[in-house]
C-alpha cells in the first residue's frame, strides 16, 4: 500500500483493533516523544506514505485508548463507527462549513442534526442552536447571547457600543461549577469580578436561599449559571426551584450541560433535569455522552434574536443566504469544520432509544466500578452513582488524612502505570479522591470486572 490514505486507514484500524488489549494510558514520556516526533524543519519533501507510517509509529506510544471501554478518566469516550466514518468523509469533502453558499449539503446537515438534538434533549422546538468546538465554546456561544439580552433589557447595546460604560453585569454561579464558565465569562469581557459564588448543599448543587439573597442585593442585569451534573459526583442543581426564581428577578438562566443534559434522554434519569427546559440557554458536548469525534459542542438559546444578534456575520462578499439557515450567524467561526456530519451520523446509528440505552447502560457501569472497587479492603466508595461520575478514596487505618491523600494519588498511579485501565485523580472537600468517569459506548461487563480486578491488584502490590 503506496497510497497515503491507504496507509491511513490500515494504521487506524490496527488501532482500534488493538483497543481491547493494549494499555489503557499513554506509555511514552515526554522526553520519548520528542525525540522520536521532532527535528529540524525539513528542506526538501518526503514521500507522504511513509510520513503517515512514521507518524502512527512515533505517535503511538503517547497515545491514550480512551476510545476503549476501560479509560475512566475525565469525560472522554471514543466514537461511534458511524460518527468515526463520517468525521473521515468531513475531511476528505473539506468543505467549509460556514454558510450555505460556500458549503450547501453540509450546512442542510447541520440544520437538521440541530432540529433532531432539541427534539432529542425535549427543549423548546423553537430556540436557535449553535454548532461548536466544545463545550467551553458553547459556553461562550450562549452567554454572548445572554450579555445581549440582559444588556438590551437595561438599554444597551453591547454590539454596537462595546461594554465600556454599560450597566455591570452579575454572574451568579455555583460554587461547584466548571471552570470553563470563568473562561467563557473573561473572553466575554465580563470579567472575574462580575462572577459571584452562590452557596451549595453537601452533594454540590446550589442553594435556593442564598441564590435568592444575592439575586435581591443586586438591582442590575443578571445572569444565573446552572448545573446539570457536577463534574464530580453527577449533581443536579433544583432547576424546578431555582430556574423561576432567577427568571422573576430578570436573570438569564445558562446551564452548563456538558453531559449532564443527556440524562435528559433517560426515562429513568430524565426527572433529575425537571424543569431544565424553563432555562434560557443550554450548552452541551458531543464528544462526550454522544460519542462523536472531538471538535464538536451544542449551545442552544431560547431567545434566538438575541442570539444571532450577539454572533451574526454579514458582508457583501459573503453572498448570505436568504431562505437557508447559514451556521455563520449563530457560531463566532466562519472558516470551520462540517462537525454536525458525524453528529447526524450518530443520531441515526442510535436513534432516540440507542442514546438513551448508552446513558443508562454507562450510568449502570459506574454504580458496579465505584461500589466494586469500594469493597475491596482500604478502599471507600464516597457515593453511590446516580449518574456515570463517581468518587471513591484509598485510605489505611489509622493513617493521617495527608497519608491517604498521598495514598490516593499512589493506587491510581499504580494502576494507570499496569495499563489495564485508567483514572484520573482530584480534590473533592478537601481530599485527595479517584474520579470514576464512564460514556463510552465500548464499556461493557467484562471490561467492568478487569478494572475491579485492577485495583484490587494495585492494593496489594507492596509500597
């Protein structure tokens, strides 16, 4: 095989194939890997099959098989075969997807995947919806949308006069939130200072009276930040109580959804999202819960004026539609990836039923991974999953909390180091904990019992 693409695919799918068997974690240092990756800019060309054989061959070794049914760590899953397939055909098409005129079929597919997602996450039919790069730019997508509304409501308008002299901002978020809402609110240009803490319960969602003491103390325009699923242990803020009590003080409600929203879905999870469809805006992944390629976020906005009033583009030289939807008036890209092809793709691999069967099937895995490994000796589970996040802790008795943070870290670095699969660590109330993360479509039984097994190994290695 000669051919670059050929070599390609043969490469990709010795990958894949050798996902059930090969370490879950990367086994290349960084020191390896550039060594083996780098050099001096080359002068003169190379053969373009062979660099795609030294590239898999170099790469490798620093890759993570989170596309595997034992990679627990953060929120990452693999993809679908369709979304996989397809995400292939986006870059041999390579079109640009940012108006219909430049990019027609993939522009209609990104319509269409829009109109199915709100039917799938059962919002309201009419809001506008964005195609993004993630969920951090989901956020920016539908907080520029919110600044427009709260700022338009107090007479001002931010697009055409800028934020300098206009009425401040309060961001009002939980304290539990993720930290990709801060980055979404300086890049706004709102600023830290604007974000106030609202108070949480034990399990992380937000206080219903200390939101509403901060929404009285604060007369000007407002914006609530909610959660649908902590990134810790799966909490659910009280949409039901919370969404109208901002809503009667004049705030925007944002939800950060990250993956959260899919519970949505779940007949048996949907009531922990009761009342989310209240909320204003609502951002979302792809490459998480439904498990398409990387690239690929959802912010969708009830208030569609004010969200294509925040991002649309327009110049002479575009030639904008006039009776198609052009994804450029609702995303702050213009030169961008078809990311909706794999997400179409993916919608029709599960259907409604299959996506909801993924959520329920990971949220079932993460109960048996965090209450299996809790019973194993020096090892406590810190709750008992409602969702597919869970929190258990290693700890020796009579051993100082320092100890068994140390402990913590020590166990999951054992078994990430074995391969036989992967954690990531993180501080929750104050202790060191191992996060138990599962969304991916490959995660099944057996793979549930390796990893019990795993950590039951890892306790009794000495050291």
């Amino acid at each position: 095989m000669t051919d670059p693409l050929d070599r390609a695919t043969f490469h990709a799918r010795r990958w894949l194939d050798s996902l059930p068997d090969r370490p879950v974690g990367a086994t290349a240092t960084a020191r390896d890997l550039r060594a083996a990756l780098s050099g001096p800019l080359p002068e003169t060309g190379r053969d373009a099959a062979a660099i795609i054989d030294d590239l898999a061959t170099h790469a490798e070794p620093g890759l993570h098989a989170n596309a595997g049914g034992r990679f627990f760590g953060w929120v990452m899953a693999g993809s679908l075969p369709s979304a996989l397939a397809a995400d292939w055909l986006v870059s041999a098409w390579d079109q640009n997807a940012g108006m219909f005129t430049v990019a027609p079929a993939a522009s209609m597919i990104e319509e269409i995947a829009g109109e199915w997602l709100k039917q799938l996450f059962d919002l309201p039919q009419t809001s506008s919806f964005a195609f993004t790069t993630g969920c951090q730019m989901a956020h920016v997508t539908a907080l520029a949308a919110a600044r427009h509304g709260v700022l338009q409501k107090a007479g001002w308008n931010a697009e055409n006069d800028g934020l300098f002299g206009a009425p401040r901002i309060r961001i009002l978020t939980s304290e539990n939130r993720h930290r990709s809402l801060d980055s979404a609110i300086r890049h706004l240009g709102l600023g830290q200072a604007s974000m106030t803490d609202v108070a949480i319960n034990p399990m992380g969602d937000m206080r219903a009276d200390d939101l509403a003491g901060h929404l009285a103390e604060w007369e000007g325009p407002k914006i609530v930040c909610l959660n649908a699923a902590d990134l810790n242990v799966g909490t659910f803020d009280d949409f039901r109580t919370l969404i109208p009590m901002a809503q009667a003080a004049g705030a925007w409600v944002h939800v950060d959804g990250a993956f959260g929203l899919f519970a949505r879905t779940s007949d048996r999870l949907k009531h922990l999202t009761d009342g989310i469809d209240f909320a204003d805006s609502w951002a979302t992944d792809g490459h998480k819960w439904l498990n398409v390629p990387y690239d690929c976020g959802f912010a969708i906005v009830r208030d569609s004026e004010a969200h294509r009033a925040a991002l649309s583009l327009s110049a002479a030289y575009l030639s904008p539609s006039q009776d198609v939807r052009d994804p450029t008036d609702w995303n702050l890209e213009l030169s961008r990836r078809a990311r909706s092809v794999p997400v179409y793709a993916a919608l029709q691999e599960l259907g409604r039923q299959g996506v909801a069967d993924l959520v329920d099937r990971s949220c079932a895995y993460c109960a048996e991974i965090v209450n299996g490994i809790g019973a194993l000796p020096n090892a406590r589970a810190l709750n008992d999953p409602i969702l597919n996040q869970g929190l258990v802790r290693f700890e020796h008795e009579g051993a100082s909390a320092e100890e068994n943070d140390a402990f913590t870290d020590e166990i999951i670095r054992r078994v990430n180091e074995k391969g036989k699969a992967f954690f990531s660590g993180t501080t929750w109330q104050g202790q060191r904990v191992m996060r138990v993360s599962v969304v991916s479509w490959r995660t099944n039984e057996g793979d549930v019992a390796r990893t019990i097994a795993a950590v039951r190994k890892a306790l009794t290695e000495d050291g």
